[in-house]
C-alpha cells in the first residue's frame, strides 16, 4: 500500500515535526508571535500555490477520481483553510503592505516548486503524492494536540482547524484514492518509485517548514536583492 510505504521512509521527518521547537511551543502558548506571524505570511504563499497544482493535476490527470478529489479539495481549500487564515490575519493586523514587503522563504519557495516539478518531470501522480504529506502530517498533529490543548486562543484555534472530523474523513479519501491509483496496473514500478520519492521530499520540506518559521528563515544576508514578495498575484 502506498502510504504505508511512503510513511515508512518519511518517518524521521514526521517525528521531528511532532517534536519541533515550533510544535511544542505552540502548545504550550509562548511561541513567540514573530515566529507564528512568519508562519502564516510564508503559508500564504504555499497555500495559493497548492491550490493551484490541485487545479493542475485535475486538469492533468485521466483518472476520474484523482480528478474529482483534486477539484474539490481546491474548492475546500479556497472556502476553508484559506478563510481562516483571514481572519488570522485580520486578528494579526497582517496587512496587505507587510505582505508585499515580506520576501518568500526559501524553504516556502523551494516546497512549492518541488511540487509544480512534479508534472513537468513525472506525472499528475506523482504531483499527487507530492501533496498528500500537507493534509494527512497536520492531521496527524491535530491529533496529537487537540488532547493537550494550548493556553494561547489563536494557537489553539489552529490546532482545531487540523483536529476536526472532515479534516480525518478528508484524509481518508485521499489515501483511500491514491492507494487505488498505486496499486492501478497502468502505475508502472518507475511511477510508484517517483511516487514515494515525492511523497519523501514534501514530508521534509514540511519538517523544515517549521524551522523556516521558527528561525525566520531568509535568503543569504549578502544578497542585495531579494527575491520577490509573497504578495498574491
Ligand atoms: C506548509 C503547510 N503544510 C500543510 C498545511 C496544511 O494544509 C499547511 N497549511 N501548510
């Protein structure tokens, strides 16, 4: 089964995520707000593009079910997770102008050009397996957060957001639908490979992800220019 194996090999990346600095921090209230603010400027920018590749892949793939999850689950991204982080946000007074003037992180960036890669070297899923780690690794830490629970309202409002049922049952339905397309005869060997590759790759841009947020990670200090902003298009 695919997420058996590819979980298997991603292993350290995910136990490190549950063990992050960031992770435990949030939990117990004191991560600083520059870091949790860093944190949702730099997933702003991942966000818009993950919902695009959904677009992409469903545009991209043959298969009805890959491609009617991936419309969908753009559809919940735009009107759920998105719409929280707006009032995140406005909570945060994160306004438009720090935006613009907030370059993209590296680790920010080179996640989501891992996943557009995807379709240009391999296939619509091989891109899917790129995605999965986002959904299915901040499920499995709402899970193991929601019993704990964080003194601070606003980081606990974010570990409610990957605690809830649809959040599991959603999950359910990815895995459910990529396991069938691994195991599908036209998945050659070199596929499901490519597939586990990515899958690997995502659950270790998604460890660093948090170090980016937690060391307010830039690009070399001597550059003198910067790359461009996470300023939505
Ligand atoms: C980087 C990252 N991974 C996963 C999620 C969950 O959707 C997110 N919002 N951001």
């Amino acid at each position: 089964m695919f997420t058996e194996i590819a979980l298997a090999q991603a292993r350290p990346y995910w136990e490190g995520s549950f063990t992050h600095p960031f992770i435990k921090e949030l939990v117990a209230g004191d991560l600083a707000s520059t870091a949790f603010r860093y944190y949702l400027l730099q997933d702003r920018y991942y966000l818009e593009h993950f919902s695009k590749i959904h677009l992409l892949i469903a545009q991209q793939s043959s298969d009805t079910q890959v491609k009617a999850l991936m419309y969908q689950s753009a559809n919940n991204l735009a009107d759920g997770e998105q719409m929280v982080r707006h009032d995140f946000f406005q909570e945060l007074q994160i306004k438009p102008a720090e935006i613009a003037q907030t370059p993209i992180a590296p680790t920010a960036y080179h996640y989501v050009s891992h996943m557009y890669r995807q379709l240009v070297e391999h296939t619509p899923n091989v891109a899917l397996a790129s995605l999965l780690p986002c959904a299915w690794l901040y499920q499995a830490i709402g899970q193991r957060l929601a019993t704990k629970g964080s003194p601070n309202q606003l980081y606990q409002r974010w570990i409610d957001t990957y605690a809830s049922d649809e959040m599991t049952e959603s999950v359910q339905t990815f895995k459910q639908i990529i396991n069938h397309v691994y195991a599908d005869p036209k998945t050659t060997p070199a596929e499901q490979q490519e597939m586990v590759d990515a899958f690997v790759i995502s659950s270790a841009m998604e460890y660093n992800f948090w170090g980016m947020a937690y060391e307010l990670e830039t690009w070399p200090s001597d550059a003198k220019i910067q790359p461009k902003s996470a300023k939505p298009q």
